[in-house]
C-alpha cells in the first residue's frame, strides 16, 4: 500500500514545431513506489483539465488500492489553437480545422516523447506508452497511435471525434467521408495495437441517418468494424466502454478514468479487476432513451416490456457474445426539454447543488447515472475502511450514505407534496442529528446500497410523472421558496457535491 499521493510537477516545453511554449502537468507516482527502472508513461492531451476530470485523487484511489503498477503521466496542456492542433495528421476536415495536426504530432514524437524520457525516466518501449485523450484530443491521440507503433502501442479515446469528415453533412457527405475510418482501412494494423474507446449514449442527440443510434456511437462502433476488419482481435486487443447516461463532458470521463487507468496499467497481480466489456453491439433504438445493457451474467430485470437481441455481437474469431437490450418501465420516462430553475425557485445555499448539474444535462439522466458512481465508490471496500473518516469530526462513508439517503427522501417528499398542490410550510431538518442517529456504522455496505437503491428507483419514478405544470408548483421548505423544478436539480447536485468530497477527501486515504 502506497502512504503517499501522486507528485505534479509543472513544466514549459518550448517547441520549435509548434512555435509556442507548451505547458505540460506532470503526475508521478508516490515515492515510495519509486523504481529505477524506466516507468511506463501515459500521455495525455488537454492536460490542463486535470482538476476537472478530479485526475490526481482518481489516481492517489487506485495507488492506494494497488489497482495500477507505478508509471508517469504526462498531460500536454491545448490552447487556444486547439481545434487546429488536434485531429488527424496532414488531413484537415472540411472546415480546415486540425490545419496543425501534422506539426503537433511532430511535437509530440520529437520533443515531448525525447524530453519525458530524458528527465522523467519516461520508457522508450512502445509496449510501455500509451497515449489517451477525450472527444478532438481522442480523434488525435488515435491518429498518432494509428500511424506511429513504433512510439505507442495503445491509445485510449474518450468521445472522440470519430465524426472527424471530409465533407458536410448536406453536401454529398456519406459515411466514406469520415477521415479516421478511411485511414484506418488504407493503412495495416500493428500486432502489438490495443484501443480503449469510450462512448456515453447522451454524449449527443445528432443521428445523421436517423436510425436511431446516436452519431458518436455509430462513428465509435463502424471504426471498430474497421478496426476488425484489418484483423483486431476484439477479445484481446480492445475494450469498448459504453456509459449509459454518459455525456460528452469532463464529469463522465472522469467517472470511468478508473476503468482506462486500470486498462492501461493495472497492476499484474493487484487486486482490482475491471467488469467484462459491453459486447459490440449496435443500437437501434430511440435516441431518446438511456438504455440498459446486460451481459450474460447480469440479472434479469422485471417488469420486461420488450426484449431485443441485439445482431452484431460477433468477434473476430466468430464467437458470438450474448447481449440483450431491456427496455422496462423504469427507462421510458416523458421526454420534455426542462429548463433549469431560476432565482427564487429556491433558498440561495441550493445554488451549490444545482449548478453541480451540468448545463446540457436532463437532471432525470444525471439521476439515472449516479447509482453507478455510488456502487464504484464502494467496490472492494471493505466495511472498516467504510467506517472511517478522513479527519476527526468527520461523517464516515456509511454515515455520508446513509446521510444522502436521507436527504433525497426528504427532497423527494417536498416535491411530491408541492407537486399535488399542497404549498403549506415544511420544516427543516438538522443533517448533523440525523447522521448521529442514523446507526449507519453499525450497518453493512450491502444493506446500506439496497436502501439507496431502493430510494433511488422511487425518486426516478416520481419525477418521471412530473408535468411541466407540476415542476412549476412551488411551496415553502425549510423558511424559503421550493419549486418542484428546483428539487429536481436539488437531488442529484446534492449527490455530486457528495461524490466530490469523497473523491478528494477520502478515496485518497483508503
């Protein structure tokens, strides 16, 4: 077990390619992991979104846990030219963005690569680099792996801008203009190529050939039949993370960092393993809809309302995977816009929590997402690192769940009696009472999570019935204004604003 965090060093590489200082943030593993051999080494482009994507304590978690083998990260901070560095090398789109994809790659191999080996003891093994990014920055770091094995023999690709055309749509444009997928069935794959591509079925609504998958799925899955077509073993050489209620945002890609990470340096015996990957599927369903997929070992779930095998589940070698879409009562929801609340829907501390929502996210989807988070957090703990605090007077993990438990029942409960026209004054509550008598400790994580999850699915199915008029309804609560809109925001913010504490307070201490 690792006592120590990461260590960020910052850094100014001056480049003669990209004719401008480039400013690197630079984690390296705690010191008491320390070797002296060459680490293996992760680039990472837009390295200047580390506190957005809570990338340090996600790391000091899974060092700690001895979930990844010691290595070095190097996150190469984008500027304002971003759009023009990033894409895919000498191939500009339509629009003549990534106009400096070919420079940055130069960058990139002749100076990043040779100065993080120099002062970093970065490795020089291929096997041992891997280069990562999310939406443009993935399109980029894909290309760069594509091209270049001989530097990187994996890449990792959150949302990326597999979209990445030749043409615009409505001007002739078919799939064949998609730029990366032709590169890819012109050029030869590497024996030694690994890809971790990342989709979230809400990263966008656009489905260009309306049917009824989302584009940044259908780019994602057709480069990943190209992708076999050159002869990818799909069973060992690619992992296919598909987040349901995902979006194309820092905050679901710094949700499944763990499952990258761990992909891409998990720790040869370490005791941290990563779920079976979705079969690659290809999704024919209303866009609207968040879907839920099961592999083979999951429960089944009732009530069932349609049941739809799904036909392109077939690797490389043949072997089918079974995979089946559920569709039950719980994911057809009403599929109004809902606009956010406004001042004096609700008392001004609730400003915290709602703006933890993100700008373009359905608070109903951002409820649906959340049970996973949760259970993430809690996977491989055992019940006394539960129990524990990250400072005296501090709430435990089980007393901090048992504590938004309590809380969602309570927002769920003034939203349902303001909802049915009831605006009498409803009472506050003291937090610090509640969780003092909560007994929380003297629970087990199981007990405490079929509770959340219980009181999770009734808050769902609550707001889901919820008319545009009913969200409007407002009451008093606590001395103040509360619209049903405002509690809708209320419940999810409040759990982010929770997940936060945890990830910067306690994860790094487990």
């Amino acid at each position: 077990m690792s006592s120590v965090g990461t260590r960020l060093c910052r850094e100014v590489l001056a480049s003669s390619f990209l004719a401008r200082e480039v400013e690197l943030s630079i984690l390296l593993p705690p010191a008491d992991l320390a070797v002296p051999a060459r680490y293996p080494v992760l680039y990472l482009n837009d390295g200047q979104d580390f506190e957005r994507l809570h990338l340090q304590a996600t790391l000091d978690a899974l060092y700690a846990r001895g979930a990844v083998r010691p290595f070095i990260l190097v996150g190469v901070h984008a500027n304002e030219l971003r759009v023009q560095e990033y894409g895919t090398a000498g191939y500009p789109d339509f629009n003549g963005r990534g106009s400096l994809a070919g420079v940055y790659a130069q960058f990139v191999l002749e100076e990043l690569l040779p100065f993080a080996q120099a002062h970093y003891q970065a490795s020089a093994n291929p096997d041992e680099a891997v280069m990562a990014g999310f939406s443009l920055g993935g399109l980029s770091a894909f290309d760069l792996v594509w091209h270049h094995p001989e530097a990187f023999a994996r890449a990792g690709a959150f949302s990326g801008s597999f979209w990445w055309r030749q043409r615009a749509v409505g001007a002739g444009y078919t799939p064949a203009d998609r730029i990366m997928h032709g590169l890819v069935r012109a050029g030869s794959l590497h024996p030694n190529h690994r890809f971790w591509l990342q989709v979230g079925t809400l990263d966008e609504r656009g489905d260009r050939n309306e049917n009824g998958v989302i584009d940044s799925i259908e780019d994602c899955l057709d480069l990943v039949e190209a992708l076999i077509a050159c002869g990818l073993d799909v069973q060992n050489a690619l992992r296919y993370v598909q987040v349901e209620g995902g979006h194309h945002h820092p905050d679901t890609w710094g949700r499944v960092m763990p499952d990258f990470l761990i992909w891409a340096f998990g720790a040869a015996e370490g005791p941290v393993t990563l779920p079976a990957p979705l079969p690659i599927v290809r999704l024919q369903l209303d866009p609207h809809l968040a879907p839920a997929i099961l592999l083979p070992s999951a429960l089944p779930v009732a009530p069932v309302a349609a049941l739809l095998l799904l036909p392109d589940a077939e690797s490389a070698a043949g072997q089918h995977h079974p995979a089946a879409l559920v569709l039950d009562n719980h994911l057809i929801f009403n599929s109004m816009s809902l606009t956010r609340p406004i001042d004096g829907d609700f008392l001004p501390y609730a400003a915290g929590y709602i703006n933890l929502v993100p700008a373009d996210a359905d608070p109903r989807e951002v409820l649906r997402s959340q049970p996973a988070e949760i259970r993430a957090v809690f996977a491989g703990l055992s019940e006394e690192q539960a129990e524990k605090a990250y400072a005296p007077g501090k709430w435990s993990l089980k007393e901090m769940l048992l504590h938004q438990i309590d809380s969602e029942r309570v927002f769920t409960y003034r939203a349902m009696r303001f909802a049915r026209g009831d605006g009498q004054d409803l009472l506050g509550f003291e937090q610090d009472d509640y969780v003092a008598h909560s007994g929380a400790n003297a629970r087990s994580i199981a007990s405490l999570l079929a509770e959340y999850d219980a009181t999770r699915a009734a808050t769902v199915a609550l707001f889901d019935t919820f008319t545009e008029e009913q969200l409007d309804r407002r009451g008093t609560a606590n001395g103040g204004p509360n619209t049903v809109r405002a509690l809708l925001f209320i419940v999810p913010g409040h759990e982010r604003h929770h997940l936060n504490i945890i990830r910067e307070w306690y994860l790094p201490i487990l």
